[in-house]
C-alpha cells in the first residue's frame, strides 16, 4: 500500500486551543533547542533543563515545544511571561522546535522535519488567529545569536502580510 508522508504528518498534527490571555502579546517569537539534528527531545526536557544553571528559571522558558514528529507540547502557559528572548519577554510568545544544529551539537543547521515544519505552520496560524497584531520573529532577529537556524521571520513573512 501506498503511504503519502505528508498526510501522515498532517494527520498527527493537533494544534492545541490557543487561550484567551489578559497580557499584550506583539511578538511570537521562534527558536530551535539547539540540540543535535534527529535527537528527540521534549518539553520535559526542557523543562529539567531551564530549571538548573546557567538558566535557573522556575520551569520551562518557552510557550510551546514543537517535536520530532510534528507533536506540539505546552510549555508554560501563555498566560505567563516566558524566559526565551532577553528584554523581549513580556509581550512575546516563544515557540521552539526540537533541533537546529548538527550532529555535531554546535554548528548551526535547519533541521526541521516535514512534520515539524507543518506543526510549526500550523501553529503559528493558529497563534496568529488569537493575535492578529502581532509579528512572527526568529531569536537571531533580537539577539547576536543563530537561533533558530533559519530565516524566521522572511518565511513566515505571508502570515503578517495576509491580515
Ligand atoms: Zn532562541
């Protein structure tokens, strides 16, 4: 039997319900874990990681987690300010998928999946809906850094375009 891989992908992907919140939200701001291409991550992760040094946040910095296989994870609730984009936290959203360098663990690469590229479209449609005004952004456009390894803001540019 024939298998398409996209509708696959697609049909995993199940874009949470994005709340109503009180606080001001102009930016969504877009990263990548920074962990090696094809090793599977989690929010929980995450989690663990953001809690302990350097970082010590109370519990994960960023908003939503996008995985491996499209699987969109909840980190923090939006409703609360994240720990993602230094000096831009209090109006922004962070999104992160699993991923962004290569096997090596450093050098910088987009390593998005299929899946993960349409989980991460598809959520940001949805985000975009809840907060028309708001500007789809990459870390790298805030920050002197990589992340998350590709042009964020140029490829997500049609979403703002098209209110
Ligand atoms: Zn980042």
């Amino acid at each position: 039997m024939q298998t398409n891989m996209e509708t696959l992908a697609e049909s995993r992907i199940h874009v949470p319900e994005i709340p109503r919140i009180s606080r001001k939200i102009d930016t969504i701001i877009v990263h990548c874990s920074a962990t090696p291409e094809g090793a599977n991550f989690n929010a929980s992760d995450i989690d663990r990681w953001h809690r302990k040094p350097p970082f010590n946040f109370r519990c994960i910095g960023y908003h939503y987690v996008v995985l491996l296989d499209g699987t969109i994870e909840l980190g923090r609730h939006i409703g609360e300010v994240g720990a993602h984009c230094a000096g831009h936290n209090k109006h922004s959203i962070g999104v992160c998928y699993i991923g962004g360098v290569r096997k090596d663990g450093h050098t910088p690469k987009d390593t998005r999946t299929l899946p993960q590229k349409e989980a991460l479209l598809e959520l940001l449609k949805a985000l975009k809906a809840r907060f028309p005004t708001a500007e789809i952004r990459g870390h790298r456009d805030f920050s002197p850094k990589n992340c998350p390894s590709f042009d964020a803001t140029k490829e997500y540019s049609f979403l703002s375009d098209n209110q």
